[in-house]
C-alpha cells in the first residue's frame, strides 16, 4: 500500500561521527520539512528519509556535497510503500525533523514501527529479497 505524496530514500555511509555535519544535515531537514533517521556513531553510518518528492531529493542532494566516506544511495529516493498496515504500530509516529540512534537494532524497530521494514533490510543487503 503506499502512501500518497510520501516519498523515502536510504543512504549508507562508513560512519556518521562529525557534529558539525549532523548540524548540517538537521538544518537540511528542517529547511526541506522532511524526517530524517541518523545511525551515528561507530559504522555502518545510516541515514533515512521521508517526506515529499521535493523535499527528499533536495536533503539526499544535501547529503552528497558534505561528501562522506563510503557514500551509497542505498534506496534512491521514491514513494514510500507500506508493506503490512498492521505492523505499524499504533501512536504517533515523527514526520518531521532529525532524530538519531546509536544501535542499528533500534533503527530496524524504528523501520518496523513505519511499516517498511523489509525494504529496509533489502537496502542495507541484508535481505536479497526481490518482491516487497
């Protein structure tokens, strides 16, 4: 099912460790009115995002000048498709700003909790999987 005039990208990194990009990229997000996840810390660096078409492309554009080590448009930019309504958890779920995480385990639930964790898994190549 997916989810109209909402688009998603993933991108890997070696690691996310520099304050004064993740500044950047928190303005980025702000100024583009999209979510972003952060796994930052040791490796791998993750970073999701999710708004508008617009909005998402223009912050994945922002990350690539900021040229980090190992960069990988893992999942390019496109609309976000649920894959079980019923594992989105019920409650409130962020749609805009910066959040981060230090544990690739609470991205994946985080991942979960949006209902796209499969596409998640196929992203990072832990999942060789063709249908979603």
């Amino acid at each position: 099912m997916s989810t109209p005039g909402l688009w998603n990208a993933l991108i890997r990194t070696h690691h996310i460790t520099s304050r004064k990009k993740v500044t950047k990229l928190k303005q980025a997000a702000a100024f583009h009115a999209v979510f972003v996840l952060l796994r930052s810390g040791s490796s791998p660096g993750i970073m999701f995002v999710e708004g508008s078409e617009i909005g998402v492309e223009a912050w994945v554009a922002a990350v690539q000048k900021l040229r980090y080590k190992d960069y990988q448009l893992a999942s390019r930019p496109a609309p976000v498709i649920v894959e079980d309504s019923t594992g989105v958890q019920g409650g409130h779920i962020e749609r805009q700003g910066l959040h981060e995480t230090e544990s690739v385990r609470d991205f994946g639930e985080q991942m979960a909790n949006r209902g796209i964790y499969a596409w998640w898994r196929k992203g990072m190549g832990y999942s060789q999987k063709d249908q979603l």
